[in-house]
C-alpha cells in the first residue's frame, strides 16, 4: 500500500470523487456538487493505492489558523475492515501537525467512533443526524 498527495487534476483525485459520491451521497438522491464544498478545492488529499488503483481517501482542510477538520473519509467497500481508514487518518494527523495544529476536529459517524478514540480524539456534545444524509454523527476532537 503506498500513500500519496492528490492534486485535482489527478485521476485518481476523480476516482477519490466518484467513491465519496457513491458512498456517502448517491443513496440520498443528492447532486453530485455536493461534494465541492468550500473546502473543497484549499484541502489536502491524500490516498491510498496499490497496483494504481484507489483503496481509501482523507481530505484535511485548515479551517481558521491552527484549527484543522478531517473530512471525506472514504474506505473503498471492498478494502474496509483492513485498517486503511485508520492509516489515512494517521497521516491526516500527522500531516495537521506537521502544519502547526492546535485542533483537529473531525464529524464521526457512529459506528467509526471507536477508530477514532484509538488515535487520541475524543467526543464532543450530542450526536446528530446530518442535514443532508440523514446519517447519525458525532464532532470529535483532538486537541494537542
């Protein structure tokens, strides 16, 4: 498995779109522009691949200074259960440190908690159900 930055015009940047469409977007009924969202094109992607092909992918946007979100993470259905969600999100981290952070933050679903409380997050507040999904969530925190 090798980790790489994204650009835009990567292909595999419009791979790392087409798995977060069908996976967190397609079942609501929800534009595909929806995924470009204001963080969108400031964010850094990265993903993991093998032979060339998309596994996983992690979107770390700086919010406001030293303030960073973790978003769009996205296990390929057939790669889960293998431990790329947790690498992804390792490297978000340290990449979040690298880059000054005070805070990372990121919106959890439910059944994710567990993988993040193993990296040092923590829950904050109620859980919610997101507006445009209709998926239950919850904001954890790490703060360093």
């Amino acid at each position: 498995m090798e980790f790489i930055y994204l650009e835009s015009t990567d292909e595999l940047y419009k791979d790392a779109l087409d798995l977060r469409y069908d996976l967190f977007f397609r079942a609501s009924g929800l534009p595909r522009e929806i995924l470009f969202d204001a963080l969108e094109s400031s964010s850094f992607h990265i993903a993991a691949i093998e032979n060339g092909s998309l596994c996983a992918y992690g979107r770390l946007s700086e919010e406001i200074p030293r303030i960073f979100k973790i978003s769009q993470m996205v296990v390929r259905p057939d790669m889960q259960g293998q431990g790329l969600g947790t690498s992804v999100l390792t490297k978000l981290t340290h990449e979040a440190l690298e880059k000054g952070a005070e805070e990372i933050y990121l919106n959890a679903r439910l059944h994710a908690v567990s993988m993040y409380e193993k990296l040092g997050f923590k829950a904050s507040g109620q859980s919610y159900v997101a507006k445009s999904t209709g998926v239950p969530h919850i904001k954890m925190i790490r703060r360093v």
